[in-house]
C-alpha cells in the first residue's frame, strides 16, 4: 500500500501494546497519530516478571528515572539465572549477564581456563565472573569500572501488569489515545486485503493505516482475521503449559530467577519487592495439570497469596510477523517458554526493528521481508539457546529428560555444540542476542565439557598463565568491597528505607 502512514491503531494493552505505544510516541513524537485499544474484562496475560539487560536501553531511551521505574514496578535486579538439577538433580550452575575472565590473547578466556586448570588451577570458571561472586553473596552496587569487563551487568525482575500501567500513564500523557473496550469486527479492504479498521463492542470504529497486534495468546489481526500460520517448535521445545502462584516476599531478595528443574519441567522464582512469583512449566504429554500443581505447590517457600492460575501455551512462531498491514508484537507473534526470560526482549526489539523500518511513505514488499526476515532469525536464535539447556543434560530420573537427550537439533545449534565440544571454539551469529559467554556457560553448566583448547592457550609457561589467572581473579573480587546487599541497595536506591 503505498499510502503514507499517518495513524497507527495498537490492538491490545499489555506489556506489548504499552511498550509499542510508548516507544512509538518517543521517537515519531507527534508526527502520527496512535490509538491504543485495550479491553478491562479480557485483561492481560499476567505473568513475565524476568528481563534481560538490553531493558536497560528501553528505558533509558524512554527516559525512565530507574529509581521510579523499580518503584512503580516493585522491580527488584537480576544478574543471572541459577539452574538448579538441570544437568543432574543436586548440582548447579549460573547463567549470569557477566562473562568469566578477560580478554587475554588470541582466544577466549575458556581456552586458557582449561589449559590452567591442567596446571592445578582450582577455581571454576564461574569465580573468575563478578555476576557470579555477588550472586552467591546476594550482592548488589551499581559500579563503573575503567574496563566494562570488570562492570556488572544487570536487567531487572519487576511486576510485568504494573510495568504496562507505568508505561500507559506515561504514553496517555503524552498523547497517544486509549480506548477501552472489546473489538469485535476487523474490517478488511476486498481489494488488497489489508485492515482498515477495529469495529468495538460499543460500535465505535477505530480506523488506521498500520495496525500493530498485541492481541496476546488470541492473535487477532493478523492470525484469525489474515489468517498467517502459525509455525509450531512444540517438537524441538515440548512444554505447553505452566501454573503460576505468587507467594510472600521472601525474607531475603535474591540477585537472580531461579530455575528449578523437575522431573518433567522445570519451576521459575522471581523474587520482587512485594513478593515472589513461582510457577511450574510442563509438557501435559508427560504429565497431568493435578501432579504438575502439585509438584509446584510442595517447593514453594512462603505462603501462597492467590490461587495458582494455568496458562496453555505453544512454542513457536507466526510464519510471517509482518503481514499486509499488520505487524504482530509479543504474544501474538510466538511464544517461546520463559527459560531465559526473552518475551519482554522479543517486544522490544520487535518495535526497534518496526521503527528502523518505518514504513513513512507506504508499506512495501520489501520492507516486509527484511522486517520478516530478521524476525525469524531472532526468534530461532533463540529457540536454539533454550533447547540447548535441555537437550545437554544427564538426568535419568523420566523419560522427558531421555528424550530431550534425543531430540533431532537444529543444524545450526548442532554444528555450534560439536564445534565447542571438540576445542572450545564458539561461533557466535552477530545478532544472536545471547554472546559466547553464555552459550559457554550454559554449554559447559550443562556438562558439556571440550576435549580440547586452543594452542595459542599454550604459549606462556604454565607459571606465567597462573600468574595472569591470579591477577584477573583478584581484580574480580576487588569490586566485592563496593557491594551491599541486595536488600539494602533496593532500600537505599529507591529511597524505601
Ligand atoms: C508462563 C509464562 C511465563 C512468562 N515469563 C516471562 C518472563 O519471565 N519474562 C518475559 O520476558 N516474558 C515472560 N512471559 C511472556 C510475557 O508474559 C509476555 O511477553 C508479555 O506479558 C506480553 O504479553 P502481551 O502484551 O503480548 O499479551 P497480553 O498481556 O495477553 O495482552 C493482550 C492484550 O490484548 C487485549 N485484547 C485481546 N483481545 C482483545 C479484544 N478482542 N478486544 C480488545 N482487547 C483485546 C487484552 O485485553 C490485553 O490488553 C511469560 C509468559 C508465560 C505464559
């Protein structure tokens, strides 16, 4: 169509519709018009309590004070991921935001780690990763250092509904237009098929010229009304359902989700500052909705506060996320299962890829495609980080772990995992969110342990590379002095003391 765009309508008000209107409105400012449709009595999907560290950009490109934004939003920070019996029940690992070591040489830091490690080095690689160190001590401070590999990075936990509410105050005020109530018609021109206009229940007609779904699990424009396909991973990523139950606040705020590994799923805890938020994910081909509840209701640890609540799912995606003139942001666009908290990541930059290729003058061919393209490249980057966590384990408790060990991988993830198990090289795809620490420290927590190092690991006399692995740990734990705990940075940070 090439027509200008002049008025974007969002369907749906959660993290999604919230997020893209609020984004849209910073950078068009008041060059388009945006409507944003949300409807009270079908609400919002409710969970999503986990981020990663490019939220940090989002924000501060909104101009988020981030001590409002932890208060409004009852956000605690995250420096990792703990997984607790994922290789085999009783032992762990941390997927932090850190990366373990330096830069050193011609290689990574694994590679000389190893070659170290046969010349009596004791500390894993995780000691040498200051995510890691404050993790284990629950502590926090935001520092800068002169080298950002010494720096912590972090993203947050907070109240996904009160993050939306947040950004909807903010975007109203600033000019886009809500309007509350249910869509019950799409209306559609015969001719090129695209959407003209949301018919409400009140039989208002919002009409536009790109229309953005946030619609969640419904998928409304551009699944039911355009009828794009969904592509279903449910072979590669078997989970399909999950039970979520917030509890008490735990006595202390951990620095990191939990990841608890089940016989037949695994269990997330997000501590926020009012609360903890648990729940159980599961594939129902291995077990009923009764004993995955039950599993989840006897490994919380304080008292529930609401009744769990059961979400069904797919892993997969929309086979286009771009169609005619509707693009599909969050939910409604695929799912992912929660492992490595990337929903809220996917949104983001879903309406940073939207923006870059803002169709000003007219939607085009073109334009779909690269915006499709790079969409499904995203996506099953990602897909191949999470399988990975499943699929190299060596628990032999169920047949769901068995079988994860023998499920046919992606080209791509295969080829990255044999290369690393070889010599400890790993391929990093420049847009793969997830950068080789932590496919390293996912591939190596999970057992996967090289044959191999690199020879330039090899250079230095073995003296010479303990010596440098001292120095690199001492300046890992020099920040140590700096931190406080996690609790009393939160109080002293947002002013809650
Ligand atoms: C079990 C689980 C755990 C998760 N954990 C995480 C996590 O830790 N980290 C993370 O990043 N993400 C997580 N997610 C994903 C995260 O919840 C979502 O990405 C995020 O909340 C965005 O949802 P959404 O806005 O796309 O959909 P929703 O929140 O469902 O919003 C849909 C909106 O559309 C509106 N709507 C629908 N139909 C109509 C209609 N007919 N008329 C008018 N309005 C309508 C609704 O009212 C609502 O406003 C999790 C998801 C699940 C299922």
């Amino acid at each position: 169509m090439q027509q200008p765009v002049r008025k974007v309508v969002i369907a749906g008000g959660g993290t999604a519709g919230w997020m893209t209107a609020a984004l849209l409105r910073k950078v068009l400012q008041q060059q388009i018009e945006i409507q944003l449709i949300e409807s009270d009595d079908i609400g919002i999907v409710g969970v999503g309590e986990a981020t990663i560290p490019p939220i940090q950009i989002f924000n501060q490109y909104l101009g988020l004070d981030e001590k409002e934004f932890l208060r409004e939003t009852n956000g605690t920070i995250k420096l990792a991921i703990k997984f607790e019996n994922w290789r085999v029940p009783g032992e762990s690992y941390y997927h932090t935001f850190g990366a373990p070591g330096a830069q050193m040489g011609f290689c990574s830091f694994q590679h000389y780690w190893m070659r170290a490690q046969q010349a009596g080095l004791k500390e894993s690689m995780w000691e040498f990763d200051l995510n890691y160190l404050c993790c284990e001590r629950g502590l926090f401070n935001k520092i800068k250092t002169e080298n950002p590999i010494y720096d912590l990075q972090y993203a947050y936990h907070f109240d996904s509904g009160l993050y939306g509410q947040y950004l909807r105050k903010r975007a109203t005020k600033s000019g886009v237009i809500r309007t509350e109530g249910i869509i019950e018609h799409i209306k559609t021109d015969d001719a090129s098929g695209f959407i003209t206009g949301l018919q409400l229940k009140s039989g208002e007609l919002v009409e536009g010229d790109l229309f953005i779904d946030c619609t969640g699990f419904r998928g409304l424009l551009l699944r039911k009304t355009l009828g794009v396909n969904y592509e279903s991973w449910a072979d590669l990523l078997p989970a399909d359902s999950a039970w979520a139950v917030p509890t008490e606040r735990f006595e202390k705020t951990l620095p990191y989700t939990r990841s608890i590994a089940h016989p037949v799923g695994w269990q997330w805890r997000i501590p926020l500052t009012h609360r903890n938020g648990n729940g159980i994910v599961y594939s129902s081909k291995y077990i009923s909705d009764e004993r995955a509840l039950e599993a989840l209701m006897n490994n919380l640890d304080s008292k529930p506060l609401d009744e769990p609540r059961k979400i069904q799912f797919e892993t997969g995606r929309t086979a286009q996320q771009w169609h005619k003139n509707v693009v599909a942001i969050g939910l409604s666009s695929g799912f992912l299962e929660p492992l490595e908290s990337t929903s809220i990541h996917l949104i983001q930059s879903g309406i940073v890829r939207l923006l870059k290729m803002f169709p000003n003058q007219g939607i085009t061919p073109g334009v779909i495609d690269l915006y499709n393209a790079e969409s499904k490249f995203e996506f099953e980057t990602i897909r191949d980080f999470i399988v990975l966590h499943y699929y190299v384990n060596e628990r032999e408790d169920s047949q769901f772990w068995k079988d994860m060990r023998n499920l046919t991988l992606p080209e791509r993830l295969r080829v990255k995992l044999e290369a690393f198990k070889e010599s400890a090289a790993i391929f990093n795809d420049p847009s793969d969110i997830f950068k080789d620490a932590s496919w390293l420290q996912v591939m190596m927590g999970q057992g996967a342990m090289p044959k191999d190092f690199h020879p330039a690991a090899k250079i230095s006399t073995e003296n010479e590379l303990l010596a440098v692995m001292k120095k690199i740990l001492d300046a890992k734990h020099q920040p140590l002095d700096k931190m406080l705990s996690h609790d009393e940075f939160l109080a002293r940070y947002t002013g809650a003391a």
